[in-house]
C-alpha cells in the first residue's frame, strides 16, 4: 500500500460444508448453518470461498453455503437482513464502511463491517485489455469500450482509479454499463467492450484469454510517481505489486502491476462473537489444506495479513489471531483507530437521518456526504472521500 493510504487511514446457489470441532486452545463453535455471499460464480473470490468450505466440510460439521451475487449491493443485502453471517467480499466492503458511492443512500449509510482474513497472492488486480484492440499500456485506452457495474462501486471506482494511471479519463472511453461482473466479463467475450477490471486469475479473465479476442493486462511501472498519484487520489487502497501468476505475469517475468486484498471475508460487527472467533480460527487451522486448492488461497496465510489496512478487524477474529501469535500490540493500536473511525460514521448517520434530510436521492447524498465529512474532521479524522 501507498504511504498515502497508510497516512490516510492514520488519520482516521451452490452449497459448500463447513464444520466445527474443538481442535483449538479454545473450542471453535459455530451455528448448525452459516450463509456466505461472494462475487460470480467462476470469479477468484468465489472460488477461494468454495475452495476454503470444502476444505473445512473434511473437518467440522456446520452446513455453509456460498452464495453468488453480481454486486456489492446483492452481496451485502444478505448480511444486512441477517440471512446470511458472511461475505468474501473486494473493496466494496470499504465504501460501504465509508458510506459512501451506492451506500451514500437512505436504505444504507456507513456499514459497521469488519474483516476476518484477505487474501493478497500472487495474482494482481488491474485492468484487462482484449489483445485484439492492438493497446498494450492503459495510456492507449482513450476511445475504447470500458465495462461498467450497475450497483458496484467497487468495480467502477477501481476502472476509474486504474485508467487514471495512464492519464486516461472515464470522460475519455466510451462507458457500457452491465446488470453484474459476470455479465460484464461476456460482454468482453462477445466484443461489447474492450476493457474491464478483474484479478489476472479470476475464471472470467482466463476465458477471455482463451477467447479468439485473447486478453493482456498492462505493466504498471512502480517508478512511474506521477501515475501511482494519479491512482492514490482516486483509490488509495491501492499498493503496487509485482505479480508472479495469472495472465501476462510469472515467476520468470515478474508483472509490476497493482493489488489490494481480495477477496475479504469480513462480518457484521453484530454478529456474534463465538461465530467469528470460530470461522477465524477455522480459517486459520485448515489454511495448510485449502492454500493449493485454487490460485489466490494461499494468500489467506494469517503469518502475512496487512492487519494495519483501511477495514477494521472483527475483534472477535483479533482474539484468534492473538492466539496463532499473529497479532501484535501496533494492530491493535491501529485496529482501535479504525473501530473508533467506524463509531464515528455510525454515530453522525444515526444524527443526520434525525435532520429529515431531503427525499430527493441526489440531494440526500449531497447532505450526507457533507455531514460525513463535518463528523470526520471534528474527530480529527480525514473524510477521504467527499
């Protein structure tokens, strides 16, 4: 992650089986079912998901399903109406926390969401360029069909952030807006777009790579300082990485590119705590069985989590992590500053909805966000976004 981010943040339908049995310091209990909701069936997030509860079906005896859905939004929605304890969810997770984008609505505001494990592997996550449109670099993307999410923050912002390290402008492509990230990767199959963002492992890339159409992500060169700011100020939870798998990249030729973790299992800070202290310290015992399974998994090692990153850890998961000796006095610190910053978001929606803010979407998104960034400043905390 960028010194930037860091700063930022200082201021501030298929089923799978998961189990339980008491093979830890402390028993791992989780309910008879516990509902998951990922992105498309087929994405790498889906995929680690069913990769990790099928693994953990071997070892406990608690049903759980992984559900897909095409949007932050859809994925959400679930955990929300408490028919579902958990998501593994992109950064669509932080701006919900944020309130922001699609959750700067009176049927959202700021979510108290909190992380368990992220994977951060040895794929990337960038922009894939179909090889047929002759553009290799993202400056060259000017003119060409960009593919956009209906209800997906994450995705759009993440295009937004990423064409912004070429000097390229959403005024400067030509927009097509799909119902999910599913529907949008077959709009690159079917030459309807030419653009569109997903991690180089994700099953809907490696597709378009075998497609007559072929596909190619871009270097982004970590020297390149004026590119890097230009994605900082749109996506500051973006890192440069050097990814060693997937698409245009391998251990030989190493691609200097962009990454943040994905996918992020993360819960309601209302769940209860037994659920998630047992989900963490499942995750954490069966890692040596699932981290193979599929590409990205091996990312979930608790021994390398960023637990000093942009989303607060469920404390819950925190008391597990503790155990396994991955948790130290400065994530904690920084684990406090984050949970502080999440009271502050909940507090100032739970005031603004009592001003009787207009009906009107635009203009109640317009009042929230300044109200936001009121609240934030008065606690000493930078807004990030207004």
């Amino acid at each position: 992650m960028s010194i930037r981010s860091f700063n930022l943040i200082r201021l501030a339908a298929l089923p799978v089986l998961l189990a339980a049995t008491p093979s830890f310091a402390q028993e791992a209990k989780l309910p008879a079912t516990v509902t998951m909701t990922a992105y498309d069936t087929g994405s790498s997030g889906f995929n680690i998901a069913v990769a990790v509860g099928k693994v953990l079906k071997d070892k406990y005896k608690s049903d759980v399903r992984v559900l897909p859905a095409g949007n932050d939004v859809a994925r959400l929605g679930p955990l929300k109406a408490g028919r579902a304890q958990a998501s593994a969810m992109g950064i669509g997770g932080y701006f919900a926390q944020e309130g922001i984008f699609e959750f700067a609505s009176k049927e959202w505001g700021p979510q108290p969401l909190q992380m368990i494990l992220a994977s951060t592997d040895c794929n990337n996550i960038s922009i894939g360029i179909a090889k047929d449109t002759g553009a290799t670099e993202i400056k060259d993307l000017k003119g060409k069909r960009v593919g956009a999410v209906v209800g997906s923050p994450a995705l759009n912002t993440n295009m937004a952030a990423l064409l912004a390290f070429g000097g390229v402008t959403m005024a400067d492509v030509k927009v097509a807006e799909f119902a999910s990230y599913g529907a949008m990767w077959k709009g690159v199959l079917n030459n309807e777009i030419d653009v569109a963002v997903a991690s180089n492992i994700s099953g809907q890339a490696k597709e378009a790579e075998n497609s007559p159409r072929g596909l190619v992500y871009p270097v982004m060169s970590h020297s390149d300082t004026a590119g890097w700011a230009r994605v900082a100020k749109i996506g500051p939870y973006f890192a440069k990485h050097k990814s060693t798998c997937g698409i245009s990249a391998s251990k030989e030729k190493p691609l200097e590119t962009s990454a943040y973790p994905y996918p992020i299992f993360m819960v309601y800070a209302s769940v209860a705590d037994e659920t998630v202290y047992g989900l963490a310290k499942a995750m954490v015992d069966g890692y040596g069985d699932y981290k193979d399974a599929v590409p990205g998994a091996s990312g979930l090692d608790v021994k390398t989590q960023n637990f000093q990153w942009v989303l607060p850890v469920h404390p819950a998961a925190a008391k597990a992590f503790k155990a396994a000796g991955a948790w130290k006095d400065a994530d904690e610190a920084h684990n406090q500053k984050l949970l502080a910053r999440q009271k502050v978001l909940g507090e100032s929606w739970a005031a603004f909805l009592k001003t009787s803010p207009p009906e009107d979407a635009g203009a109640f998104r317009q009042a929230w966000m300044a109200a936001r960034k009121a609240a934030l400043l008065k606690a000493g905390m930078d807004p990030i976004f207004e």
